[in-house]
C-alpha cells in the first residue's frame, strides 16, 4: 500500500539522520510512528488542537461533540462553574488556528473569566453567562456542527494598505490611493495606540468597495496594533472592544486582515498624511449660524466640501475617501441633482467652483469673500438673489477641534447661485446686512 510505503520511507530518512549525528527527539519520533502507521487503510482522519482534520482537505471534522453536548442553549440563563469554564475557554483558544474568528468568539468567555477572578479567584463557584457570551457559544456550537470552510493556511494577501496615525489625525495608502482625516475632540483624547486603531478603522471603512471580499494585509508601525489583528483582541478591554467592533464588520464583508510591523522611516507616505495641518478647506462654518442661513433660501441638503468633523449637515462630499461621505471629491458629482448644496470651498479653488455651476446649470449656496478677485464678474452674472453678509464674529469659523479659527482679513457673504441665469443680464446687487444684525 502506499501508506506503507510512506511508513517506510520515513523509517529510512530516520535512520539516515541518526547515522550522520542528527539527535532525534523520543516525542518527536512517536508523533511520526502515529502519523505513518502501518495499517491496510489509510486513516485520514488527525487530531490536532483538540480538533480533528481530515488530511486531504485540511478541513474539520465533525467529530468534537464533547464540546457540542457542554450545555443546552435554551435556557434564559445559563451558569458556567468557573473551573469548567477555563476548560472550555482553554479548548476555543486551542482552535483559533483551525477556526476562523475563533478569538473574537472567545473574548466575551475571557472578560467573564477575568471578572470572576478579579472577584472572588478560583473560590468562585459559578459564572452567569452575559447575552453576548450566549450568542457566542451558540456561533461555536453552529460552526463546530458542520464542517467549515477554514483551512490550516496562511492565505495569501491581495492588497496592502500603509496606516499610520498622528495625535489629531489618520492617514493610509491602498496601491496610488491616499486616504485620511482629523480626529474629533474625543477621540483625540485617547491613547495613542487607540489612535491608530481608530485610524485603521477608518482607512478600512474608507477602502470598503475595494477591500470586501478580500485578504488585506495592514502594514503599521505600531506594534500593539499588528498585535491585536493578528491575535483578534489584546488585553485592553477598549482596544479589544474597537478590535471585536472592527472584526465582525470585516466577517460581514469577508474581509480577512493580516498585519506585520513596517518601520516608520519606511512609512513616511501614510504618516505625512497624518500630519498633515488643518487647511482653509477643514474649518467649517459655526454650526450656530446654520438656522438663519437655512431661512434665508431653505434647508441645506449636502455639504459640498467637508469632511467627517467639521460637515454642517448628514450628507457630504469630502475630498478624500472618507467611510461616511456620500461621495469622494465634489468636482466629480453632478451638483445639479442636489436639491440645495450649500459649498464653504477653499478660496483658490472659487473659479472651478462657478465654472462648475455654470456648465452644469447648477443652484447652490455659496460662501465666499467680498473682493475684487478676477472670478468676481462671474460670480455676480450667476448670483440670483441679494448677497448677505456673514456677521463679524470672532468664531466665524471653527476649526475641527471646536476653537475659532482665525478670521479672514475681509467681509465674506453668502451667495445664491443659479447656472442657469448665466446669460441674463447682471443685477447690480445691494448686500445686506445678517438678519440677527438687522434684529439688533
């Protein structure tokens, strides 16, 4: 047979090794005399971490119904004796290289375990099982009830995304693709190994249509953070919170991560992102004029140019990939199908604003300064309506951390325009004053 063959095979590459010095450990050679026996029919089926395999697919086995038969599922509350449940927690942990997820189903036994330790120590005589512990162990008893599609390998990646995150911000690169932002108040508060697994929060949800479906590998320069990914969890319960939070977003996209350390002198494209100042572009406008500026021409409907902290109303564009924008760089969408978008843009980018405006006969609101700047005819042949100017207050604009930003050396208005009163003759408009100034 050729199971015997094989048998012997290894008995001959043995004895080689042991006639040219080689020391051949008595546990190991036992483990190869159990894989190699002699037998007229091969026996496919291995026990390896508790589980069993078959050899030839490398898939489990139906076969661990000690752990199926632990205990019915049914009940409204289920009581673990603590030593019984460090034998359980011990058998998910012995499977994580076999089961997919294994960890992360694992971590809410291990906060119940730690918490009874922390209490009372082993004297513990049983441990209330918490819903998501039940919801679990109900997933082990599913997963371990057929076979699955895991398999003992290591799967190749197919994409790579550089993260990197500073104190106030996040940055990432997938191929030629940047991504990045700022933090808000809160989050800037944390510690700096939750700012980066915020940031690789973010930059995965940024990449979501590219990534879903495949096997990602995160290259950082934190070392807790590859730590978390490839282990599912860590001892922090907040890391390990935002890890579990971040997994099964994954599990539901059938995103497999993977992650290695990559010295941060090599990671200079996603850290310059990260560092990057708060331009003109991130400061919005205080949120405590946006009722008065909806009165004057109606509710704003999307943010033109904004980002995840400083945007005025739910929906946005922002210019970089961000997860919760409704698209990626205003130039690129078709403003004439927004209802009322209001555009707060970057000075310097005011002349592709309204040549954009004109040429897709849009109707927005505009923000911009009072001066004499070359797009300024442009903008009165599409303004529709009076211009009104903003008030002079020291915290016109914020900056994304919630302090004013410094206040523009002139008068800004907001303008209403329309691309398709582009060939009528131009109004000479009088400005007026804003209507809580005209109530003083």
């Amino acid at each position: 047979m050729k199971f015997e063959g094989s048998a012997k095979q290894n008995n001959t590459c043995v004895s080689k090794q042991v006639s040219q010095g080689y020391i051949i450990k008595e546990s190991s050679f036992h483990i190869l005399k159990q894989i190699f026996r002699y037998q007229s029919v091969p026996n496919y089926s291995q026990k390896w971490t508790n589980i069993h395999f078959d050899a030839r697919t490398l898939q489990p086995e139906n076969t661990n119904k000690k752990f199926i038969q632990y205990h019915k599922f049914d009940k409204k509350k289920i009581i673990f004796p603590s030593r019984q449940l460090s034998r359980l927690l011990g058998k998910l942990v012995a499977a994580r290289e076999g089961v997919k997820h294994a960890m992360l189903r694992a971590r809410s036994l291990q906060r119940l375990q730690q918490s009874a330790l922390t209490a009372t120590g082993w004297d513990t005589p049983s441990v209330d099982i918490s819903s998501e512990a039940r919801i679990d162990l109900q997933w082990w008893v599913d997963t371990m009830s057929q076979p699955t599609a895991c398999e003992i390998k290591l799967l190749e990646h197919e994409l790579t995304i550089d993260h990197d995150a500073s104190p106030w911000g996040w940055g990432a690169y997938l191929k030629d693709q940047p991504a990045g932002g700022l933090f808000t108040p809160a989050e800037r508060r944390r510690s700096q190994n939750a700012h980066e697994l915020t940031g690789l929060v973010y930059a995965l949800r940024s990449y979501e249509r590219t990534i879903s479906g495949r096997c990602v590998l995160i290259q950082t320069d934190n070392t807790t953070v590859m730590t978390y990914v490839n282990r599912e969890g860590g001892r922090s319960r907040l890391l390990s919170r935002m890890m579990e939070d971040l997994l099964r977003w994954c599990a539901d996209r059938s995103i497999s991560l993977r992650a290695v350390h990559l010295p941060g002198k090599l990671n200079e494209r996603a850290d310059i992102i990260s560092r990057r100042r708060v331009e003109r572009s991130e400061t919005s406008l205080n949120p405590d004029l946006l009722p008065a500026l909806e009165a004057l021409h109606g509710p704003i409907t999307c943010d033109l140019f904004a980002g995840r902290h400083n945007r005025l109303v739910e929906r946005f564009f922002s210019p970089t990939p961000d997860f919760a924008a409704a698209a990626t760089d205003a130039f690129n969408q078709n403003w004439a199908e927004e209802t009322n978008p209001l555009a707060n843009p970057p000075f310097a980018l005011l002349p592709r604003v309204l040549r954009q405006v004109e040429e897709q006969q849009a109707v927005i609101t505009l923000i911009a300064p009072v001066w004499g700047a070359t797009w300024w005819p442009l903008l009165m042949e599409l303004c529709t309506a009076p211009p009104v100017l903003l008030p002079l207050q020291p915290d016109l604009f914020l900056k994304p951390d919630g302090s004013p930003s410094p206040p523009p050396r002139w008068r800004t208005a907001v303008f209403r325009l329309d691309g398709r009163q582009s060939q009528l003759p131009t109004p000479r408009w009088l400005f007026l004053p804003w209507p809580a100034e005209t109530a003083l």
